[in-house]
C-alpha cells in the first residue's frame, strides 16, 4: 500500500522521480466480462458488480483502486426514467456498456433561466426533462418566494398536486435504492486498501464547459452557441465555473484525498481551436 501511495505521489508532485509509471486504469466495463457476468448483472446485481471489481483489481494489480461504482444502479436509473443514457437491458443489449442520448435538455433562449438562477433551473427545468418520473417539478414554485407569513402558504399549494407527489414518491423510491446500491458498493474502497490498493479518487467534477455541452445543450447545440450566442455561453460558464469548484473540492476535502477527477471532453484540442480555447 505504501508503495503504490508514494508512487503515485511522487509522480503527481514531480519532486521525485518515481521507481515507475504509475497505472491506475479504468477499465470501463471489462471487469465484467472478464468475471463471466453481463453489464446488466452487474447494475441489477450490486453483489456480482463488487465482486467482479475485486477480482479484477487482485488479478491485475494496478497502482490504485478505481472504486467499483462505474455500472451504476440499474434499478435507480429505472425508477426515475432516466433518458440521458440507455443502458444494458433499456436500449441497449445486456453485454453492452451504457450510451449517452445525447440532446437538447436546454433550449438556446434558456440561458437567461440558467445565469439567474441555476439551482431553480437544474430542479424545475433540467431534472424533469432528463427523469419521465420527475416531470411534476416543473410544477414547484422559486423557493426564494417563500418568506414571510402572510401568503406563504401559496408557494405550498404545488407540493399538493398529484403530480408532484408522485414525483416525490418516485425520488424516495429511488433514494432507497441508491441507498441500497451505496451499501454494497461502498465499502470496496475499504477492502482494497487493506489488500494493498489505495483509493485514487477524492472527488469528481466537470469543467463549465462540458457541463454545458455534454448534457445541457448537447455537442450541436453549444457549437451553434459559440458563434450564435458567444456571450451568453460565456456568462453562463462564468456562473457554473464556482459552483464545479466546490463540486470536485468539498467532496476531496469529505473523503480526505486529494485528487479530483476531471473527465475533459468538448474543452479538447479535438474541438476547440487556441483562440476558442483562451476564450
């Protein structure tokens, strides 16, 4: 264990030279195949997932532990009705890895709703578009009007609406499941390090720019906005841009390790020229 965490270290500090290359692989969905089990077994079947993890972990011996969360509970995604991704068994076949339905979830005049308040937006707008079961959100009020006493029972009154409580029904039911997933899962960080692999990720978050581009607006649409409407998609990276940082650094800081990992997309070389890059 102490091996691996200084060379890790010393190859992310660059103060000393490291015996190696450090190797810290994410292996996608090839624990599975590689333990005789389908993508699907492994989001149904949290037991199967962590152990097929294991196996892979023990048997390659890579420099750190990459946690064994990547299939994801298939049965949350079910129960909210999630439409970003299909995955094994809900439009895609089980031995398949899971694919992003890639769209529009923001349209191009909604970015004022986003600057002026992004919290209301993913809640109200974004999330009922991306989870069928949560379509009643679109009916809650701005918590910012619930102030004083006199009227304040009129920003209640959605909260009654069968929609809405249903959409309620649907996050508890999929808040036991997450919860049911995180307790098989959530202890293979745990396991590994006794066994000698460190836990390499504190925390994870995205840069404004793929936040937009990946499930926001989608590819299309923010390469339209970049020559559209330049100045909006600025303002709007500008207002995500502090809420990503407490993102990736408060969930460092809660699992007391140090590197947040950013998955760089559309802020690349591959889509971005210099000039649009400094921008």
């Amino acid at each position: 264990y102490k091996e691996r965490v200084t060379r890790i270290k010393d190859a992310i500090q660059l103060k000393k030279l490291p015996d190696r290359v450090p190797v810290c692989p994410l292996p996608n969905m090839f624990p599975t195949f590689y333990y005789g089990i389908t993508t699907q077994e492994a989001m149904y079947d949290y037991d199967k997932c962590y152990q097929a993890w294991k196996k892979f972990t023990l048997d390659f011996e890579p420099d750190a532990s990459m946690g064994c969360a990547g299939p994801g509970p298939g049965k949350f995604f079910e129960t909210l009705d999630y439409k970003l991704y299909s995955w094994p068994g809900h439009g895609v076949a089980p031995e398949h890895s899971y694919q992003c339905n890639e769209g529009e979830y923001m349209t191009a005049d909604e970015y004022d709703a986003l600057i002026d308040d992004p919290s209301n937006f993913f809640s109200n707008v974004y999330l009922p578009r991306v989870f069928g079961k949560l379509e009643g959100f679109k009916m809650l009020p701005a918590l910012t009007g619930i102030l004083e006493m006199y009227g304040v029972a009129f920003n209640f009154i959605p909260f009654g609406l069968p929609p809405v409580q249903e959409a309620y029904k649907a996050l508890f039911d999929a808040g036991a499941e997450a919860l049911k997933w995180a307790g098989s899962v959530g202890g293979f960080d745990g396991e590994m390090a006794t066994l000698g692999f460190p836990a390499l990720l504190g925390g994870f978050t995205k840069v404004p720019f793929d936040v937009i581009g990946d499930t926001i607006r989608g590819t299309r649409g923010i390469m339209l906005d970049m020559y559209r409407q330049p100045d909006k998609l600025l303002e709007a990276m500008e207002v995500l841009t502090p809420l990503m940082i407490k993102m990736g650094v408060g969930a460092a800081q809660m699992n007391a390790k140090p590197v947040v990992f950013i998955p760089l997309h559309k802020g690349a070389d591959g889509f971005l020229s210099d000039e649009q890059f400094k921008n």
